[in-house]
C-alpha cells in the first residue's frame, strides 16, 4: 500500500499527461511557453479570482506575496506555528519577524479568537494556513485583518479545491497562494505553485518580481527572483486538471469511509482532525490524534500500512525559529505535535484498504490496551 498512490493517478491521465509534455517538448518553449499563460487563465476562473500568477514552488508564492506588500526587515507578520516550515520561512526571509498564534485542537488551525491579541504596530500582515486541505476561519481573519489594516495571505498548499462558505479556498483573502509539489491534491511532477489575487497592482507587481523585478526586457523596476514556473510542469498541471474535480470527491469519498469506520469502533482513543459544516476539505491529509504514537505507528508499519506525521515538531520549537517564540508558547499545537497520525489518503484509496488501514489500527490500539494494562 502507497502513502500517496501517484502511480495509479498517472495511469489513469497516462496519455493526456503524455501529450501534453510533447506539446512542449515541440514547440521548445521552455520558459514562459503558451501553457503558462493557459494554465493562469484556468486556474483563475476555477477560483473566481482576477488574477492567478504561477510560481516555482509554493514557497516561492509566500516570498513574493510578501515582497509584493512591500514588507520589510522588521515588520511583522502573523501566522500559526502548525505548519510546513515554509509559511514561516518566507517570512524571516525577509527580514520580516513572525509572530506566532495558536491553533485549534479541533481542525489544527489558526484559532482567531487569539488573533487580535498579538497585533501591535508593526504588524503588516496575517498568514493562516488552510492545512491538511481544510480553509481556517477567513472571513473572521479577515474581519480583524480589516479592522487593523492589514494583508491576509491564505496559505493554501493544501487546501486548492477546498470550499469555503461557498468560495474556493485561494479566493477568500488579499492573496492565495498553492503549491504543485507532487504530493499536493494538484501536484506536478516537481517543483510549481500558483498566486491569486484580484488586486490589479498587486498582481502586476508579482509578474514582475517572478522575473527578477523585470518589467521589460532588462529594465528592472523592483528588486525580483527567478520565480517562474516551467512550462512542463504547467503542462503536467493543465493535464491532471481534467480530472481533478472527480479526484476531489474521491477524496472526500474515501475521507467519509475512513469516518464511518472510525465511527464504528467505540471506546477507541482516537478521534479525527474535523471538517467544519461551513466548508470542505481536499484532504491533503487524513489526519487522527492518538495516543503513544509512536508505537502505534510501530504496529501500523508492521501490518504494511504506511503513515506520516504532519508535523511533529512546531515551527516555534525549531532551533532555528525558537527565539520568536511568544512567552506563553503555543500549547495546542505543542500538544497536536505529539499526537497527530496521518493515514493513507487519495483519490485512489478504495474501500477495502480503507477498511484494512482501519483494521490494523483497531489492532494496535488494542495492542497498546493490553500493554499498558499489563505495565
């Protein structure tokens, strides 16, 4: 069994993804060819956002986001400790310094009701991270954002698809940024991420600083980076986009069959990272809290089933991130750290492995029972 089964979702868009490369691979337009702009165009209408700017990576999305506000060494920026490194890296990046807020037990995101508390003078902007596929509480984020006059960036690399009250995640805030790594609900076969924003200026000044702050050839307005996506891996994109709303409900299909076997064994010590009523996940992850993790995932391994733990430790007790911690730390998210189990999800993931993926958990939970009843 697969983490992420990638191999059956190359299968099934085999030959579409094969001649789109070779579209590419003729015309020889490697930077910036025709799939680039196509895929922007896509993409945008798929959100409803004005403007969609696609990036090498996900990473790269956060930095020139940052860069297109205009923030500065020592401004600060806002966002949650629970997440991928990179939400944070592209902060400090910048001189910026990061302030981080707590996160909620039930959904592992952003908690606003924290939020207002850590704004000061130097805050410019808030990021919230929309993890494991599921959009955090935007429009109450934004409300405070609105108040104090700041930027909200939605880091989306997981959540591209998702819903939120109606609008698609990436479209819910100032700014939206996604990432194509792979492993995504919508990845490429490498490195990409998109933009998106219906801010006119904002969007010129991220086409310009994707390319090195360059407005024309070799006249340089703004300071840049090479930032661009490559044309093959638009073109990879543009192809799995055929299918990506059916992937989309086989996910949540399969994240419902995990639910509904979880649900069926009572008394077990576990419980599901949730999906509010108000919005839909992608489920980038399938993600579980349960106790002695470790020797769970032991007893899992041990059955074939393959698991992940997203994230085990929070960005605020990095060595390399742990001075900007805030006095109080964040308990919750130092507490999901220590918990958090994710399981084999995808489009691909049928109802009989589903079952099995539970079965075996059911087995070392009981394992554990008896171990800790004999201790």
């Amino acid at each position: 069994m697969d983490f992420i089964d990638l191999k059956s979702q190359y299968l099934a868009s085999r030959e579409l993804i094969n001649a789109r490369i070779q579209t590419v691979l003729d015309h020889g337009q490697y930077i910036m060819g025709p799939e680039v702009a196509e895929l922007e165009g896509r993409l945008a209408a798929y959100t409803g956002a004005r403007h969609c700017v696609t990036v090498s990576s996900g990473t790269e999305a956060l930095v020139i986001s940052l860069m297109a506000l205009g923030i500065k060494p020592g401004d600060e920026v806002i966002t949650t400790p629970f997440s991928f490194i990179a939400t944070a890296e592209a902060i400090v990046l910048l001189g910026a310094v990061p302030v981080f807020v707590d996160v909620e037990a039930g959904t592992c995101n952003l908690d606003h009701r924290l939020l207002e508390a850590r704004i000061t003078p130097r805050t410019r902007a808030i990021i919230p991270v929309s993890l494991y596929g599921q959009p955090a509480d935007m429009d109450e984020i934004n409300a405070i954002a609105e108040r104090h006059g700041l930027a909200v960036i939605e880091d989306a690399a997981q959540s591209f698809g998702a819903t939120y009250r109606g609008r698609k995640s990436c479209n819910l805030s100032t700014i939206g940024c996604t990432s194509f790594f792979p492993s995504k609900p919508l990845g490429c076969y490498g490195d990409g991420g998109a933009i998106f924003t219906s801010d006119d200026g904002l969007a010129s000044a991220m086409r310009e600083i994707r390319v090195h702050g360059q407005s024309r050839r070799y006249v340089h307005t703004r300071i840049g980076v090479g930032g661009r996506m490559d044309t093959l891996q638009c073109a990879v994109v543009l192809a799995k986009l055929e299918r990506f709303e059916w992937e989309i409900e086989q996910r949540q299909r399969a994240a419902a069959c995990y639910d509904d076997l979880l649900a069926s064994m009572s008394g077990e010590m576990l419980e599901p990272v949730g999906c509010r009523p108000d919005r839909s996940s992608v489920y980038a992850q399938y993600t579980i809290l349960v106790p002695q993790r470790e020797r769970l995932q032991e007893a899992l391994h041990a059955a074939g089933v393959p698991t992940a733990v997203h994230y085990p430790v929070p960005i605020d007790r990095q060595p390399a991130y742990a001075h900007w911690a805030s006095p109080g730390g964040c308990p919750v998210a130092a507490s999901l750290a220590h918990e958090v189990l994710s399981l084999p999800m995808g489009p691909y993931l049928d109802r009989p492995n589903a079952y099995r993926v539970v079965e075996a958990l059911g087995q070392g939970l009981a394992q554990l029972q008896t171990s800790n009843a004999a201790a």
